[in-house]
C-alpha cells in the first residue's frame, strides 16, 4: 500500500512538474502569488435583458501580477486543482468578494453574486464551512450567493456532490450548471442534483446569426429548464440579434461583452451603481 502510495504520488508530482513547464509557472509561484494577494476577483455584470438593468455579476479570477500583467484563469485553473490549491484559492477570492461587494448587496437586496467552484469542492465538503466562515454576518446574504460548477468535467463522486449540495441548499445558496450542454446534462441528472439554474454555453449562443433563424440546441436546453422550473442564464451574448433572440424566448438574464467584460472591482462599482434597479 505504501509503495503504491508512494508511485501515485511521485505521479502526481512529475505531472505537476510538466505542467508548470508547459505554462512557465513554477510549483511554488502559485501559492506565493495566493499569500501575497495577487489572485484577485474580476467581476462581469450580468443582466436583464427586458429592463437593460444590471440584476448582479460573475466573479472570475485574474492573476495581476506585481508588474501589471494580468494572467487569466486558463493559465492557471488546472494547475490549481491539480495541487490542491483550488480549496484556499477559492477561500481567498471569496473573502475579498465579501469585502468588495458587501455595500452593494445591502443596498440592493436582490443584487446576485455567483461564484466559481471546482470538482473538488464537491467531493470535500468544506466549502459549506468556508461559505459560512466568509459570508456569516456579511452585508451578502445566502440567498444573494450563486455558486456555479461546470458540465464539462463529470462529477466522479454523485454520492458527495449530492451530499455537498444539500449542505449548500440548505444554507439558502442557489447552484447553478455551467457551460450547460457542453457535458452530459440531461433531465435526471439536473433533478437530481437540485440545479437552479442553468448557463447556456457560449458555444450555443455564437451559433445565433439571426433573431429568426432557430438554434434547436438553445432550445432544446430552454425547454428542459422550463420543464424543471430552473432559471437560465444565456453566457458569451456578443451581438444583439443574440439579444434579441434570446429575449424573444424569454430568456432574460444575459452576460457578455455586449453589455460589459468582466472588470475589476472599482469600475465595476460604478457601473453597478448606474444601472442597479431603483
Ligand atoms: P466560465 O465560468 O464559463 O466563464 C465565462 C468566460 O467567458 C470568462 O472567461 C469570461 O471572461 C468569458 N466571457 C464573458 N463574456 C464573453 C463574451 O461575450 N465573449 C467571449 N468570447 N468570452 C466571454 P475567463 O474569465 O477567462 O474564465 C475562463 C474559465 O475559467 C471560466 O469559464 C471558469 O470555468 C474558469 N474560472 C474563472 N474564474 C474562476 C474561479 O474563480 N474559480 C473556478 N473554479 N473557475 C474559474
Ligand atoms: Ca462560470
Ligand atoms: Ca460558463
Ligand atoms: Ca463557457
């Protein structure tokens, strides 16, 4: 049992190593980069396409390095994961949510704020804690909070994701699938997690060339949302026969570079403030 311990291990080890290689981050830049602050969270509004009002964001990693350069998340997510940095990295991007955005969720009670979390999260049941821990006493209530996992990966472990998301149910936090239809959704499968909500990917939402021209993949996954009573959220819209399209199907909330990219905090408070319903 030890030697096979030990080989996993050493596995693990050198499959890190060729990662950092590959992308020229070296196994101690990242947990540095976490300690020193330099992980911090960008915000995309999100919107209702029916008011043109901002109803909440999306909070999405950046690694702004002490020179300026700003890395994105796909330099570095996998990474996270694979050394186990994606529990403490997600911990510390939440606690500067919290400081970024509690004045604004008291000002606007329905303000949403939906979080990232990775496979693991769902298989160790700390986050439920770590949700407490930030949030408890915080100007953002449970029921502002939407935390988002996505369909690309499969969640190897049913039982614990299940048992996690109880936890967070219970709590009053709602859980949204991301990249929806890029995976294995299918009906049972968002039944039986308790899904909230669902994000059209991008990938469908780029296939809209014209407001009348039907994309049966969008609605296909519009109608199985209906069929649950889950929400939708439409990711990626870039042009406004996008909009449009989804608007005549009822879709009404909406991100993308359309409306605004995600931004950092302070320009993204300004926004808010502009266009948060009265
Ligand atoms: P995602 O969750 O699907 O996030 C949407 C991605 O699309 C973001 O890329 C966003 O910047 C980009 N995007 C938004 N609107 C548009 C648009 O109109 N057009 C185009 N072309 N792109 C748009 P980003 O920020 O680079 O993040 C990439 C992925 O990294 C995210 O995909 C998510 O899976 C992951 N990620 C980002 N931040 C976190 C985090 O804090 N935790 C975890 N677990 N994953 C994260
Ligand atoms: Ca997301
Ligand atoms: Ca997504
Ligand atoms: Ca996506």
């Amino acid at each position: 049992l030890t030697i096979a311990a030990c080989l996993m291990g050493a596995i693990l080890l050198a499959m890190t190593l060729q990662y950092a290689r590959r992308t020229n981050i070296g196994p101690f830049d990242l947990e540095r980069a976490i300690m020193a602050g330099e992980m911090k969270p960008y915000y995309q509004p999100v919107m209702n396409l029916k008011t043109g009002k901002l109803i909440g964001c999306e909070v999405l990693i950046r690694w702004v390095k002490k020179n300026g350069e700003v890395v994105p998340p796909g330099a570095f997510i996998d990474y996270a994961e694979m050394s186990g940095l994606a529990i403490p990295m997600t911990l510390s991007l939440m606690e500067q949510v919290r400081f970024d955005l509690d004045h604004i969720c008291r000002q606007v009670p329905d303000f949403k704020v939906s979080i990232n979390l990775f496979e693991g999260h769902f298989r160790d049941g700390s986050i439920v804690e770590d949700i407490q821990s930030v949030f408890d006493g915080s100007g953002i209530s449970y029921r502002q909070l939407v935390f988002e996992i996505t369909e690309r990966r499969p969640l190897d472990d049913r039982n614990a994701a299940n048992r996690v998301m109880t936890a967070m149910h219970k709590l009053g936090v709602r859980i949204a699938m991301d990249d929806a239809g890029t995976g294995h959704s299918n009906l049972a499968y968002l039944q039986t997690l308790g899904i909230d909500i669902i994000k059209i990917d991008r990938i469908f939402v780029e296939m809209i060339k014209d407001p009348t021209d039907p994309v049966p993949v969008i609605d296909g996954l519009i109608s199985m949302a209906r069929e649950l009573d889950i929400d939708i959220i439409a990711e990626g819209v870039e042009t406004q026969a996008q909009a449009l399209y989804l608007r005549g199907r009822d879709v009404v909330l909406a991100q993308g570079y359309l409306f605004a990219p995600p931004m950092p905090a302070k320009p993204f408070l300004t926004l808010a403030h502009a266009l948060k319903p009265q």
